[in-house]
C-alpha cells in the first residue's frame, strides 16, 4: 500500500459553519420550489389535455411555450459544449432559479395561507 496515497488530500478543510447554513438555505428554497411545483401540477383537476387546451388557446401561450422550449435547448446545448470550469459556473442556474421559485411559493404561503 502507498503511504502516500492521501497526501493530495491533506491541503481540504471542511466546511465553515457559515458555509453549511447556506447549503442548508438553499436545499430548503429548492425543497420548497419542488413542493409549490407538485402542489400545482398534481394537486388540481387539470390535465395534460388541459394544458395542451391552454397552450392551443391563444397564440401568445404559443409564443411563450415555443420560447421556453427554444431557451431550454439552448441551454442544454451550451451547457454540454463547454469547457468543464464553465459548467460548473454555468450548472448553478438551474439551482437559483428552483430557489427563486421555492421564495415565490414561501412568499405565497405566507401572504395566501396556500401554495
């Protein structure tokens, strides 16, 4: 066995209490985000023709959906075509934008009483 089989770990500290509260505030906004999105999705008497009804019902739902789809390529594709200390930077998007959505659902859970 090599003594020195560890020795490019020696210079890892852990986590600061700080560092650890902030994790632990992220993963609750991104918990929050996945309930208020279930809540939504799964919680009413709408389906997927409902939302294919909504979608066809004007052409500013068109527009929009077309959109989101074309931006959501587009990131996928810029996500895996770059260099891998870019997607670091750029994979943590995804994680703010879910802990916006889990502040907009606390938000309305505080002011509405619901999600």
């Amino acid at each position: 066995m090599d003594p020195n089989r560890y020795s490019k770990n020696r210079t890892i500290r852990p986590d600061s209490p700080w560092q650890i509260v902030q994790a632990l505030f992220t993963l609750g906004l991104m918990v929050c985000g996945f309930i208020g999105i279930a809540v939504h999705v799964f919680g009413s008497n709408q389906g997927p023709m409902d939302w294919v009804q909504w979608v066809m019902a004007s052409t500013l739902n068109m527009i929009l959906t077309a959109a989101g789809l074309v931006a959501a390529f587009a990131f996928h594709r810029y996500i895996t075509h770059i260099s891998s200390q870019q997607r670091r930077s750029a994979s943590n998007l995804p994680v703010y934008a879910m802990m916006l959505v889990g502040a907009y659902f606390i938000y309305r859970l505080i002011t509405t009483g619901h999600w």
